[in-house]
C-alpha cells in the first residue's frame, strides 16, 4: 500500500483538480488488487558471504532478512548491514547462516522479511492439511503443539501468503500450542481461483471462521486469533462473528488495521494527496457497480471494518504488538484504538521497524513480549 502511494504522489499535482476522480479510481484499484513485484538488484560480493543489493529504506533496516532469487527459486536469509554506500546507493548484508549462501545471485531478486522459507524450518511436526470452506478446500499448514486442546489461528495480510507467518509461528512455540496457518480466498495457490480482488477482510474472514471451525472438529477448546496488518481486520471481524465466538479467548494483532478509513487517509497524507482523494477512494469502493467492476463480490463496508470509532467493540482480551516507525499503518490509529476499548485492548510499542517487521527488528524482544502477555492474560 506504501509503494501504491507514493507512486501517485508526484503524478497528482501534474493534473487539474477536476481529474482527481480518474486518480482516485486507479487507486482504488491499487489498494485491493495484486500489484507487480518490487524487484531490486543484487549480487553476491566477491568473498560470497554476503549480499549486496539496492539501499532503501527497508534493505537498510536492521534485524533479519531473506531475498529471492527468481531465476534460482531460492531464498537466501541476510543479517547484520556489513556497509552501506550512499553514493553508489547499496548496501551489503551478510549472509546467515554463511554456510548457507548460494552458488550465484540475482541480478534481480524480492526483498521479503520471512526468513524460514519452508514450514520444516520453523518446527519439525508439522504437515498440511486441507480446510474445507466454501469453494472447497483451502490449503493450511497445521503445527503439533504440546497443548492439543489451545490453538493459535495465524492469519496473514493482503497479498502476501501463508509462508510470511512463519515468523508469529516461531514467536508463539514456547507456548506449546498447537498452530494452524490458513490460505484464504484471495491467495494464489486457492485452487481453483477465488477472489482476484481483496475484500480488506470483509469476505475473508469467512475462511478464518472455517479454519476455526478446523481447529474445534480436532480438539481445540481454546483458540487465539493472531492476525497480522489486514490480517488483524479479519481476526477482529472472527472474533466478533464466529459461531464459536466462546472458544476464542483471545486475540494477537501486529501492525493491524483497525480502521481502514484512517489508514487509507493516512496513506493518502503522507503522499501529499488532498484528503478529498482519500474520501474518493473510499466513495467508489463502497459503489456496488465500481465494486462489481474491479472484481469484488461485495462493495466495501468501511462501517464494518471500524474499531477506532466505535467505543468498546473489542470483547476480548487483545494485544496489538506495532512499531512507531510504522508509515504504512500510523501508530497513532493503534494507541486510538486501544484507547476506543481500554478494558480489552493492550498496546505494546516494540523497536523501530517497517510494516509487521516488528519481529524482524528484535525477535527476543517480541517474542518475550507475546509470551508475557499470553501468559499473564489468557494461561493465569
């Protein structure tokens, strides 16, 4: 969503105010359809223990990395920046583990923050299970925790995949419970193909509600819904429409959207939009024939998906985990919804980071923080 606006930003002082609406459609369109991916140059430096890539601002950020090379099929994890040049405008990571670097790299390859790659990375019990929903089955992988009867249902956000929750996988194990990772309707590897439009959650959900009802029919008494950026819209709208909303005792959001108003406003400010642009954006995606248009079973209901305005509408017990840093999600609209739902909603700011890389920045530190709270709120 970042990229989207700042793509738009410069073309739209280049147009008369009267041509805004046409800005406003093609971000529309940005915001709930699949974008191309952001490719960045890359090579391995001349000793092979490191990557040197493209700087910016998130190939520059601290903490645990992974690149893909798409001609190899293959991801190779960076840690520590070992150099950065401003001027020839790249920086140098090293590889770890160093004995897992690859033969060759790039010139081109995806910057991403999962570093496990494959589920056996994360936990050697594992397997993959199909989740019978209303298309058929979806996909999911289903982790053996040593608490058969407690489940974490891990839902991730808007265009990425299951593979990225890997990391709140990894986060949760010291717990002991039982992990299920679902796909959803808007994921590529549904098959046969869903939705080609994301719905921000509001049809989503529904394939979180059939992983619940998964995790139920093998034994789970207790469930947490852990929901990262929209994943988090769609673990608030199961925590409140589930038909086994009395199993769900609590909820984990990273970096969520909690407002997808605010959000969508915030974006548009921070690229130097007007704010009639964002009102725009939201007008059409709420238009039956401009959804029906761009692929959506059902226009937006931003009333539906608002936390912030809506005084206590969080009944359970919720820790939102959020950097400050976030520019993608303002902070602001997570210490706004804590404070809309005080009785239910704790905040925690963890270390500078970019959008859901919180666990990136400081693992331990994330980590301890989920564990802590889990144990004090829902084990006690």
């Amino acid at each position: 969503m970042l990229t989207t606006w700042r793509g738009l930003a410069a073309l739209a002082f280049l147009v008369p105010v009267a041509a805004l609406s046409g800005f406003a459609v093609v971000m529309a369109c940005k915001i709930v359809k699949r974008g191309p991916k952001d490719y960045r140059r890359a090579e391995l430096t001349d000793d092979g223990r490191r990557v040197r890539i493209d700087l910016d601002d998130y190939t520059r950020a601290q903490g645990d990395f992974g690149v893909f090379d798409p001609v190899a099929d293959r991801y190779t994890r960076v840690g520590e920046v070992t150099l950065i040049d401003e001027d020839r405008k790249y920086v140098e990571r090293r590889i770890h583990p160093p004995d897992s670097a690859p033969a060759s790299l790039g010139p081109l390859v995806d910057w991403t923050p999962d570093v496990f790659f494959e589920p056996s990375a994360v936990a050697g019990g594992f397997e993959e299970v199909h989740i019978p929903t209303d298309y058929g089955a979806a996909p999911a992988w289903l982790f053996h925790g040593q608490t058969p009867d407690t489940w974490v249902i891990h839902i991730h956000g808007s265009w990425t995949d299951r593979s990225i929750m890997f990391r709140d996988v990894h986060a949760f194990s010291p717990l002991g419970f039982t992990s299920l990772v679902p796909s959803f309707r808007s994921d590529l590897e549904v098959s046969p193909p869903q939705a080609v439009s994301s719905h921000l959650g509001q049809t989503e959900w529904r394939d979180v509600e059939s992983a619940v009802a998964y995790a139920v029919s093998h034994g789970a008494q207790r469930i947490v819904l852990s929901g990262w950026s929209m994943g988090g819209t769609i673990a608030l709208l199961t925590a409140e429409c589930s038909a086994y909303r009395d199993r769900i005792v609590g909820i984990v959001l990273v970096g969520p959207v909690t407002s997808w108003r605010k959000t969508i406003t915030a974006g548009a400010a921070r690229a130097g939009l007007p704010a009639v642009g964002a009102g725009l954006v939201m007008s059409l995606l709420q238009a039956p024939p401009f959804a029906r248009m761009i692929g959506l079973e059902e226009p937006i209901n931003f009333d539906a998906l608002e936390w912030v305005d809506v005084p206590n509408r969080v009944a359970v017990p919720t820790l939102v985990l959020h950097s400050s840093a976030d520019q993608e999600v303002p902070w602001e609209i997570s210490a706004a919804f804590q404070r809309a739902n005080p009785d239910t909603v704790t905040l925690i700011s963890l270390p500078e980071a970019h959008h859901t890389q919180e666990w990136n920045a400081s693992p331990p530190t994330f980590t301890n923080e989920l564990t802590s709270w889990i144990s004090k709120t829902i084990l006690a």
